[in-house]
C-alpha cells in the first residue's frame, strides 16, 4: 500500500491527497484481527490490477475500488463489502470526486460480496483480481487457507470445515472460475486443482497446514 500510489490514484481521480484517509487505510488493513485480508492481499490485488490496467474501462475507478474493497472487515458481519463501499463513497464525495465514479466505486466493491458472473468489463475484471488467490502456487493458496482459518479460529472445527468446503463447491462447480480471458488462461487449471484439493481435505476435517485439528 505505496502512499505515492495512493498519491497519484488521487490526483487521477482530480481529487486532494487525502492522507489522512490513506492512514486510516492503512491502520484498518493491519487489524490484530486479520491475517489474510490485510494490506498484503490488497498489494497483491494492485499487483494483478497492473497487469490487466490496459483492459479496464475505468482504470482509476477500479484500482480504488480494490483500495477500499476490504476496507471494513468483521468476520462475525454479514455487511462487510456494504460497510466498506459506503466508506468508500463517503470519502470520494467529500474528496469532490464526480457522482459516476463514485457510484461505480460503490458497485465495484458490492460485486466481492457474491463474486457472480457480470457483462460489465471492469466488474469481471474486480471479481478476477479478488479471487486470484484461488490460482497461486501450492503453497500460497494453502498459506491463504490457513490464513482464513485464523480468521474463523471462532468457528468450531467441525462447523468451519463444513461451512468452508460449502464456500469452495460453489467455486468449483461453476463453468468458469473467472470470467476474463486474462485470468482463465493463467489461473483456472490451477484453481480448479487447488479447490479440489482443499475440498476434499475439509470434507475429511483436515485444516490446512494441520492446524488445531485435533
């Protein structure tokens, strides 16, 4: 979370800095409480971002939605994406951004909440970055199962280990993972692989890594 990108992010927008609002970011990536939805998934969605810009409608537009998409984060909420996308236009308005991006923005992060399929470019490609973990490495995706977990230490063993395998089948069943050229063609082998491994580790009450399975 590069302060001179946020900068700059703003300055595209015709807005002020607003370092402030960076800060706040910033403090709310790094809550105890969070271990993968931190400012390390949201510099690794920017970095996704970065390779697909030149496809986005709305390049600007997008990359602050992904900027403020996990911004509110509480794993015992059901309105994390409406929290965060209400921040988010909160903050563009008083920043004097125009009422289109800012409505955009607010759609933007709305669509993480159900990650479904849209025919609008720069939602598909909003949905792509934020599942884009779903396609690492081995490790990293089950360094990203870990991390969930930790989020969900809460949950009883076996409760989360249904509820979770419940989450992946719904990824794994549809026809597509993602719904761009650019993210099927590197990452839906993979994710497919990785989904299926996990599900079945999860039906057998296996949690990534061994962790506190006993």
């Amino acid at each position: 979370m590069n302060p001179l990108r946020w900068q700059t992010l703003m300055h595209q927008l015709g807005a002020k800095p607003s370092l402030d609002t960076y800060q706040q970011l910033v403090r709310a990536y790094t809550e105890s409480h969070r271990h993968y939805h931190t400012a390390a998934h949201i510099d690794a969605c920017l970095h996704h971002f970065d390779s697909v810009k030149s496809l986005a409608q709305a390049p600007a537009t997008l990359e602050m939605a992904l900027w403020f998409h996990d911004a509110v984060y509480q794993t015992q909420s059901t309105q994390n994406e409406q929290d965060s996308a209400n921040w988010a236009v909160q903050f563009l308005q008083k920043a004097g951004v125009a009422a289109d991006p800012c409505h955009q923005v607010h759609q933007l992060i709305m669509a993480t909440a159900a990650h479904t399929i849209h025919n609008d470019e720069d939602t598909a490609l909003m949905i792509d970055i934020d599942l884009a973990i779903l396609g690492q490495d081995t490790q990293t995706f089950t360094n990203f199962e870990t991390q969930i977990r930790q989020e969900y230490a809460w949950v009883p063993i076996a409760e989360y280990c249904r509820r979770r395998s419940q989450i992946l089948e719904t990824f794994a069943q549809r026809p597509h993972l993602y719904q761009t050229a650019y993210f099927q063609e590197r990452y839906e082998a993979l994710a497919r692989s990785n989904l299926k491994n996990a599900i079945q580790h999860l039906q057998a009450g296996i949690l990534p890594n061994n962790g506190d399975n006993e």
